[in-house]
C-alpha cells in the first residue's frame, strides 16, 4: 500500500473508490474537465486582479488608449479567418513572432478581443525571463501575459478554458534580422502541440504580416546586450538614438492577421497520444509549414509595406 | 468532517505551545472518537485545554516512544515545524525541524502502535523562483535547490518523512503543505511586514501571493488527522492576490522603495545595522507564489476563508491593535490548577464542559 504513495515527485495515480482504507488513501485530481472546473477557485466579483495577476483595470486603460491607438491608426490592422477561433472552451493559437519588442501579441489580443463575436480574451505566453526585469514583471501579468510553463499552458487550456497564444519561435524570432524576416525559425521542441493535446484543444494557427517591418532589427549587439544585462540588444531605426522609449517607436507598417484553419487535436488521438515524440514533431512541423505557406502568400498578394 | 470513523482515535500533538498545537488540540477535544490527545513541547500551552493532557518533553525520541506506547497512541500529528524566520535563529530553526523530525519520525517507528503520522509542513517547499509555475501542484519538485537556511531544513524535513513513509508502512503519512498563514495571534515575518505604516516593495515588482487563515491551517489539520487520506496536500486559501492588491485591502500604502539590484545586498547590509530582513520573504516579493488547493478540495475538505478575506481578517486585527496592546492573556498555563481540575475528586464532571461541542460525560484522557 504505501509502496505506492509517494509525497514527493512522482505523479499520483487517481486512487479508485473501491481501495480505500488505512493506512492513508491518496486522492488525486478528478481527470474530467468539468469535476476539476467544480474545485477550481470560487470568483470574487470585488477583486480588480484575477488569480493570474491579471488586472481588467490595466489592460482596460492600455486597451482604450495605447492598443487602440496602434491597431485602428498606426498599424491599421486587418483580420481575416477570426471564426476559427472557437467561441468557448480553450484554444491553442500559435502564431510567427518578430519584432525587438514585439507589437505582433498585443494586436492579436485586440483583434480577439474587438472582431471576435464572443469577444475572447487572450492569454499570452512569456518568458521566464520577464519576471526577473523589473517594470515588466509587473506590467506583463496585469496585461494578460502568462509565464510559458507547461503547467500554467494546461490550467489555462484544460481547467479555464481560455484562449491562450504561444510563439513556438520564442526568442530566436524576436532575435531575428531584417534580412531573415518572414522566415520562421525552429518551433522550439513542440511543446505547443503537446500541450494542446493533452488539453485536447484545438490548435489554430496565426500567420502575420506587418510585424517585421514595424520594428527592422538590423542588428544584435553581443557586447552591449552583456553589459546591459538585456536578453539582446537590438539595433532598429529608432533603438538605441532615441534611448529607452525608442523601444515603443514603431514604424507604420500596415498589419495583416490570418487566423488559419484548426487542427483538431482530439482527431490527432488527444490526451493518449500526446507523448508520441514523432507525432508531436510532425503536428509541429506541418503547422510551422502552413504559417509559412501563408506568410508567402499573404507577402505575395502585399504591394505596398505601409498600405498594405 | 470526514464521514464515518467508527474507530477511536488516540492522537499525540507535538509542538502544543505552538498555535497550531493548541488550537488543534482543542478542536480535536470536541470529537468523541478522539478518545485520548496527548500534547507535548518544550514549553506551556497558551490555550485553555479541556481534557488534553500536556507532558512537557524535549524532542528526545526515547522518551517520545516511551510515551507513544504508554499511552498506546495511534495518531501522531506533528505540527511543531518552524516555518518563519522570525520566530527562531536559524540554529534554533534546524534543530527544531531537522533534528526534531528525526527524533519524531524515530519513535513512531519504534512505537509498534502509531498507525498515522500528520505532518505540517510549508509551501517554502516549493520556493519562488523565475522560472516556477503559477501554480505549484503537490507532484511538483521545486525547480532549484533551496536558496535560504529555512528552506534547505523544511525540503530536508519533508525528506525525512518522505523516506520514513516508504520504510514503515504501517504507518499512514500525511503532510500538508501550507501557504503563508494570516491570522490574529500570528507572528510572522508577512504579518510583521503589512503592520509597517507603509509596506515596502520591490522597484518594478509586484508579485502574486496566496495566502490561508489561521483556521483554515488548524481545521486541515483536524481533517487529515480524522481522515484516512494519505499523500501530500496544499492548504491555500482560494484566490493569489498581487501584493499591491493584498495592501490596498489591508487600507496601507505601497512604498516601492527597495531596489530591484542588489536586494540581498541590502538586506545583508540592514542586519549589520540590526534590522534583520527575513530571508525567505526577498523571493517572495520578488517572485511570489501560487499553489493548487484542489486537491484538498477534492479531498472534500472545504476552506472557510478565501485569500482576499484572510488579508480583510488580518486588516481588522491590524486595526484594531494600538487598542488591544497591553492586556493581559486570556490564559496562562498553571500546572496546579490544570492538575487539580483533572484529577481532583470535588471537580463536578458533568457541569464542566461548558465550552461548545464538548459532551460533558467525556472522561479525562479517557483511561
């Protein structure tokens, strides 16, 4: 009996009903949506953050203010396919990165939050390393950023139901030079797809255009990013002249976001098959290909950089 | 609580002087099925207690077992770990929660009766680090290695208990890791930080806390001792707060004041000075933490408290205070009077026990 509770490590077998007795029965999380949904926690109207950190009252003001300024008038964003996004129950969105400082996530959440019949709000995953930066540590949970840990991804998805956004690319694509732009670097190591099948969610892909011109990174300064302590230190038309805020000077590049069929994870064999490496690898690299696909298709229809 | 327990329980309490200690004694004395409570500590109770009897020991595990089989006890709730840094040197803390645990662990593997051990442990376990999920869950190691003295003893305490439950057993384990306690009698290096007029933050961060009232910790606590539940459990209250959330309701004020470079640093500096900064809270307020409650939930175990209404209870006592200070203890342990209103033959059973739940036909320490 005891052999097989183990208090530290290990994941926990759900203990059946009919084995239980001394000494020390574990229980474990029920398995299906709807009992663990019950035991999530109860919802406090008055609070003005939600478990995450994240505040309606922060990402309300940056939304009617800065985001709305950029995706109506700067950017001038226009959203095809957004009914691939499902209305309820979770979404795994998966979408190309560029930028220094990338606008691409944020016009995304907007996009969602405006086009989107039930108005979906999104969460964004970030890296570990923001919440060591002071300032970004604060802001990015308030705003809707999620640290991308497996197991905030799966609470998100599974438990919550909620939309969430990943860049597979991470860091090499924001790293990215202006001469590489659209294209997509190594979708990390499928983690995204494991996720959203042990989520059993569908997985939609997102291909942008606009992203890379709004910030050209012309190059990265290894010298100067050690000494500042940066995870990189790019060089755009505006980063570093005009200081620290050049960081926030975007180009106006006119943005283009196609929300991409979804594939459907629960045809792919769910939450069984979501340790099967080469099936992940391949779901991995068939979405990696489409986003391509349709990133040189939307390139090819573009005439103008600013216009669109 | 937990359904049916036709079984009669003889439960042993370590660390009784300890809040824990005593208020759990006293929830236990009002189930009938508890039939014997045995507290021990170093020290005296603060709380009046009805028919538990106080031995006072030292953490020696040959007089533990001698009393665990004297008294044939079943149940061994262990909740003397020390787990802030307020409260005892470090030095002090490593006795008390490596050595002691040890000493603990050992008798109940030589008393042959002890079929349950509850362990109240710390979500120090996990840490706070950069990297950790939102929400830790009961299966999840802590992604580095313990930064502070406090932490490296709770990790290697739970270890020892770890181990103990794989080599004996007979004997059921539980532990129960708790978030940050709040409550009135509690001192702890966060209640001490929101009784500052202004409550210092770290430049730049503001991080997520999750906390659980005081009654919350003793009533899991009653719940793992009366249940058959084995494995490891969080205790947090239902909802993380952002620190700037958490003092707003308590009515302060933010001062951003410390530096987000060179924290420890400054910290380091301060206790030269004499103010001694808890180590375990410079993480904390950088990093935060979140822990998964469901599976106590699922355990059937409900909280009274959400994290929002610990810090709201908190706020209150804080308030209430500068009014409160100086007045005598409500109790004070004398061993006179205690023997005398356990054993004496003029003590009227039957019109004792006047305090809610306990039956009065309950005889002491049910010999």
């Amino acid at each position: 009996m005891a052999s097989d509770r183990t208090p530290l490590g290990a994941t926990v077998e759900p203990a059946a009903e009919e084995d239980q007795g001394p000494p020390g029965t574990e229980v474990a999380l029920p398995a299906e949506p709807e009992a663990r949904r019950a035991l999530m926690p109860a919802i406090e109207p008055e609070r003005l953050v939600n478990d995450w950190g994240r505040s309606e009252r922060v990402e309300g003001a940056i939304d009617r203010t800065l985001y709305e300024f950029f995706y109506r008038y700067w950017f001038r964003v226009e959203v095809e396919g957004i009914e691939n996004v499902p209305d309820r129950g979770g979404a795994l969105l998966v979408s190309n990165h560029a930028g220094a400082l990338p606008p691409d996530a944020a016009m995304i959440a907007k996009a969602l939050r405006d086009e989107h019949p039930a108005s979906r709000r999104l969460y964004i995953t970030v890296e570990h390393f923001f919440k060591g930066y002071p300032g970004f540590s604060m802001l990015l949970p308030k705003v809707g950023g999620v640290a991308a840990h497996p197991a905030n991804v799966h609470r998100l998805l599974y438990d919550e139901g909620e939309c969430v956004l990943v860049f597979p690319e991470g860091r090499k694509g924001t790293e990215k030079l202006f001469k590489d732009r659209y294209k997509l670097r190594r979708f990390g190591r499928g983690g995204f797809v494991r996720a959203a099948m042990r989520a059993e969610v569908p997985l939609v892909p997102i291909a942008l255009v606009g992203a890379e011109e709004a910030m050209p990174v012309f190059a990265q300064v290894g010298l100067l990013r050690k000494l500042t302590g940066l995870i990189y230190f790019p060089v755009t038309p505006t980063f570093p002249w005009l200081g620290p805020l050049g960081i926030l000077a975007y180009l106006p590049a006119k943005f283009k976001i196609r929300f991409l069929e979804p594939i459907d994870t629960v045809a792919l064999g769910g939450r069984e098959a979501a340790d099967d490496r080469a099936l992940v690898q391949t779901v991995a690299q068939e979405i990696r290909a489409r986003i391509q696909e349709n990133l040189h298709d939307m390139l090819a229809e573009r005439r103008s950089v600013w216009f669109g | 609580m937990s359904a049916e327990e036709p079984t009669a329980r003889r439960v042993l309490v370590t660390g009784l002087a300890t809040t824990w200690g005593g208020q759990l004694a006293r929830a236990l004395e009002s189930h009938p099925q508890v039939e014997a409570i045995i507290g021990i500590d170093s020290s005296e109770p603060r709380v009046e207690l009805e028919r538990t009897e106080f031995v006072k020991v030292s953490n020696r595990h040959s007089l533990l077992a001698r009393i665990l089989r004297a008294a044939e006890i079943d149940t061994v709730v262990d909740v003397r770990l020390a787990v802030n840094s307020v409260a005892m040197t470090p030095a002090e803390a490593h006795e008390n929660n490596v050595i002691g645990t040890m000493s603990i662990l050992a008798a109940c593997q030589e008393s042959d009766c002890v079929r349950r051990l509850v362990f109240k442990s710390s979500a120090h376990y996990y840490g706070s680090e950069q990297d950790d999920p939102a929400f830790f869950t009961e299966d999840m190691r802590r992604p580095h290695r313990p930064r502070t003295r406090l932490e490296r003893d709770i990790v290697e305490a739970e270890g020892l208990v770890a181990e103990f439950a794989h080599t004996t057993p007979r004997v059921g384990v539980a532990v129960a890791r708790c978030a940050n306690v709040l409550g009135p009698g509690l001192d702890t290096a966060f209640t001490r930080l929101f009784a500052l007029p202004l409550v210092p933050m770290i430049l730049g961060f503001d991080p997520r806390l999750q906390f659980v009232h005081q009654d919350d910790v003793v009533r899991a606590l009653e719940f793992l001792t009366l249940s058959d539940l084995g494995g490891t459990y969080n205790v947090a209250a239902d909802g993380v707060l952002a620190l700037s959330e958490v003092i707003s309701l308590l009515g302060k004020r933010p001062a951003p004041v410390v530096p987000p470079v060179g924290t420890g640093l400054l910290a380091s500096a301060l206790r030269v000075v004499g103010v001694r900064v808890p180590e375990e809270l410079l993480n904390l307020l950088r990093f935060g933490r979140g822990l998964d409650n469901r599976k106590l939930k699922a355990a059937g175990f409900t909280y009274t408290h959400t994290s929002r209404e610990a810090v709201q209870r908190l706020g209150e006592h804080l308030r209430l205070e500068p009014v409160r200070r100086g007045l005598e203890p409500a109790y004070t342990y004398e061993r006179e009077v205690e023997a005398f209103l356990r054993w004496s033959p003029y003590v009227r059973r039957e019109r004792r026990g006047g305090r809610e739940g306990v039956e009065a036909d309950h005889e002491p320490l049910g010999i």
